[in-house]
C-alpha cells in the first residue's frame, strides 16, 4: 500500500498530521518533498528527479493530470 501523507519536522522529528495506519515497529521508505507554500525548501526538477523514490516517479510517470498537462508537446 502507498500513502502519501503530509508531515511536520519539529525538534527533529517527522510528526504526521494524520494518524498512519503502521503496524508497531513496522519499516517504510519516506520520499521527502516540501509543501508548495515552503519557499526556503523548494526543490528545483533535477533536485526532486534525483532525489524521488522509484515509486514516487512511478507515480508521477503514470498520472493522467501530468499526461494531459504535457499532451501538447
């Protein structure tokens, strides 16, 4: 199961702002990207593209909106 889910670094921690349905003591692979509206934590296109998850451009490749976004080229 992939979920995407947003998250606030305090104190050094990753807080989720929703409850994550983990089992304890269970692994995931995290795939960091920051908010929009975070102008100081803005990734530039090579940056996200070298630092996303297979998954993640996985996902990315495979969504509709950006094919029909780029359908005119």
């Amino acid at each position: 199961m992939i979920t995407m889910i947003e998250a606030v670094y305090e104190n050094g921690v990753l807080r989720p702002t929703r409850p994550l349905r983990l089992r304890e003591g269970q692994h995931v692979e995290l795939t960091l990207v920051p908010k929009e509206n975070d102008e100081a934590a803005l990734l530039t296109d090579a940056e996200f593209t070298t630092l996303a998850s297979e998954v993640a451009l996985g996902r990315i490749w495979n969504d509709p909106v950006e094919d029909a976004a780029w359908a005119h080229l």
